[in-house]
C-alpha cells in the first residue's frame, strides 16, 4: 500500500474492517482478513486514506498481517464488554466496528468486513458518490466463489443488495458495504457510541433529515473460503438470536411475544422475499433455484435462533 492510500496527512477516507469469522469458537483467525487487505491495497486511483482493523486477543495470525501491512491503522483492543474469548456470537463486531470509527481521522468513515473484497474502484466511487449530497453511501454486494452453500449463504446474508441496485436514495445500507459522512455519524455518536447496529444507524440518520444513497458501481463480494454446513448452520443460529436479543432492547414485550410466535412462518417469508428480488433483479435464477434446500435449512437455523432470542432476551452463550 503506498503513502497515498496509507493514510499520510489527514485522510479523505477512513476504512474500517470488521474481523467477523470469529462467531464461532475455531475460527478466531485472520484467514479471510488477508483477502480484504489485499483488495483494498490495489484500489485505483483512491484518495488519500487510512485503512483501521481493530481486533481483540482471541484473533491470531494479526502480527503476520502487520508485517505485510505495516502502514495500516492496527487497533488492539485490550479488553470488550461483549466478548468472551471460547463463546460463540457477534456482539462484539459491532462494538470493534464503533471503536474503529470512533478513532477514524476521514471526513468520510467506510465499513465492510474480512468476509468481503471491494472492487479496485470501490474507495473512488463511494467518495464521488459523497460529493452528491449523501450523508451515507452503499452499494452492491455480490458472491465471489461460485459453489452452492456459498449462494446459499449469499442469498441468506445480501441476497437484497444483488445488483441490479436502483440508483438513488435508499433507506437502507449494509454495513458490509457501506460509508458516512463524519459530521453525519457525529451527529448522532449516542446511537453507535457502545455498539454499530446499522439499522438504528441508518433510521437515525434519516429522522434527523439526512439521506442514505446507494450505486450499482460500489461493489463488494462475499468470499467465504472453505464453509462447511454444520458451522453455516450454527452461524445463522447465532447470529438470528443474537438479531432478536438486539431487538428485544427497544420493542415492547407485547411486539416481543408477537415476534416469538411468529418466528417459525420466518423461512416461508424470507423466501418468498428473496424470489420476488430474484424476479425482479431478473439475474441468479438458477444459482438461486439450485441453492433453495441449503436456503430453506439456513433459514430454518435463523428462525429458531430469532426465536430463542425473543424468548430469552438474550444472545446465545455458551459456558
């Protein structure tokens, strides 16, 4: 990475990389970081920018990375209220995430994860897109490895943010793919100052006046090396109870019950979901028809995860 994308001087753009094949206890490991990395050292034509990976103590192979990277922004986490080395979850993402943007210098702060790898004009076109206007940018997310429990994983996970994206406004960005102005993200640091869950985000932001945009030409694609079932299954668990334990700090008990017994009709909905943005988007039909039984299984996983985590008001934990 030259001195123009490491981040000498005040930078344009601050990336923050979430390291978030951690959900599971034995996949603590920077195995899908390097990937990212490397994607984000061959942009074309970037700003002058800063790369930051916060971490904690149970990722290993970090030093190797900063050997090969060393003019990135390392950020060692001593200690996090919502990790605890040997359990499985996903808290702790969004709160590396916001600890990363609290230490960005950028005027514009971006977000994706180990699991994805811009495309080379990624940094470039989400600063123009910042030049209309937009408060937060998005775009695209795509597959990258062309095996059928990884579209089914796709689907699962961005299945809504395919392209063709409409280009424009939008409600609702990925923090996969996603960026905000400093001013608009300060604005409102009480909402992500303890964690970054991007739908509280992205609804502050547009009460508040601002407005979201998303473009066919940011793209990032999901790589995930080596998925095995059993631990994409667990995964959806996981991250489905961890998604309604979330909720269940700011709805009612009566939307919380409502929820709960309405979570087993989750995978017929989802699904119906994802087939009319296939009929739509009019691309991945057959990727997607090939990949229905493993959608309906991780479906299935998310539902009882979503389920327990109304339930229990609490994330999964495993002592």
């Amino acid at each position: 990475m030259n001195e123009s994308t490491a981040g000498a001087g005040q930078p344009v753009l601050s990336v923050v990389v979430a390291i978030v094949c951690d959900t599971l206890r034995r996949r603590q490991d920077t195995g899908y970081l390097e990937g990212t990395l490397e994607a984000l050292a061959r942009q074309v034509d970037p700003p002058a920018m800063e790369v930051l990976v916060p971490y904690h103590s149970g990722i290993s192979g970090i030093e190797r990375l900063r050997s090969r990277f060393p003019h990135l922004r390392w950020l060692a986490i001593p200690a996090l209220r919502t990790y605890k080395a040997g359990r499985p979850g996903r808290e702790h993402h969004d709160e590396l995430r916001a600890l990363g943007i609290a230490a960005a210098r950028g005027q514009i702060i971006a977000l994706t994860e180990d699991h994805g790898r811009p495309d080379p004009d990624w940094c470039a076109n989400l600063v123009k897109a910042h030049a209309r206007g937009y408060d937060g940018v998005g775009g695209a997310i795509e597959n990258g490895i062309d095996r059928l429990l990884n579209w089914a994983v796709y689907f699962c996970d961005f299945g809504a943010y395919q392209n063709p994206v409409p280009a424009g406004e939008t409600a609702m960005i990925s923090d996969v793919n996603a960026s905000y102005r400093r001013e608009a993200l300060e604005r409102i640091r009480e909402i992500w100052r303890d964690g970054f869950h991007q739908i509280l985000v992205n609804e502050a932001i547009l009460r508040g006046g601002g407005k979201l945009g998303i473009f066919p030409d940011i793209v990032v694609r999901q790589y995930r090396q080596g998925l095995k079932l059993g631990e994409a299954l667990a995964e959806r668990y996981v991250w489905g109870r961890s998604f309604a334990a979330g909720r269940c700090r700011w709805i009612g008990r009566g939307e919380r019950v409502l929820r709960a017994v309405l979570a087993p009709l989750l995978p017929a909905v989802l699904l119906a979901r994802m087939a009319a943005a296939m009929l739509r988007k009019g691309r991945l039909r057959r990727q997607f028809a090939a990949a229905l039984p493993l959608i309906l299984l991780l479906e299935m996983s998310w539902s009882l995860g979503e389920l327990t985590g109304y339930v229990s008001g609490v994330p999964f934990r495993a002592d």
